[in-house]
C-alpha cells in the first residue's frame, strides 16, 4: 500500500485499507501456544519447571490462574503428546485461534 510515516495514519486505519483483521488476544495465544509446543518437544529445566508440583498446601483465596490453563486442550499428558509432532501442533495451534 505504500502509506508513509509522514501520513500520519493510524494502524487500524492501514489494516482497513489492507483488509487485514488484527486481534491483538489472538495473537498472544497463538504465540504462547508456538511457545509452549517448543519447550514440550525438549528436554530441559523450563519444561521440569511446567510439570513439577510445589509442596505444602496453597493458601485461602481465589484458584491461581496458571499459564497453561488458557491453552489447555484436553489434559497436559494429551497436550504434551500433540506438541511431539510439530505438524500436528501447529495445525492444532491455527484450528483453536480460528
């Protein structure tokens, strides 16, 4: 579209003229979701940390809202098994954004 900077539009007004919808949500899942696939392929500490329980008890009060939780497909032994296979997992990752 060749819209310059000194134009002074604004980027709703350019993705109008592109016919291009941007949710910035969308676009934050799908990139945790990218995310979280790498660290389940391999072996290394951050994925020991996303599987590893605390000890003791939580305290009083509303339910800790973890990172998984707003990608979670199913339960993580199913979600860890899709992110095996990268096709699959990407598929996956552009089937639940639409």
């Amino acid at each position: 579209m060749k819209v310059k900077w000194m134009d002074k539009e604004t980027n709703a007004e350019v993705l109008n003229l592109i016919k291009e919808k941007k949710c910035l949500l969308s676009e934050i899942r799908k990139r945790k979701r990218r995310w979280i696939g790498d660290i389940l392929r391999h072996e290394n500490m951050l994925r020991t940390v996303l599987e590893g329980r605390m000890k003791g008890k939580r305290p009083r009060g509303r339910k800790i809202i973890k990172m998984l939780d707003d990608i979670m497909n199913g339960t993580y032994s199913q979600m860890k098994r899709r992110a095996e296979d990268r096709e699959e997992w990407w598929r996956d990752v552009m089937r639940n954004l639409l």
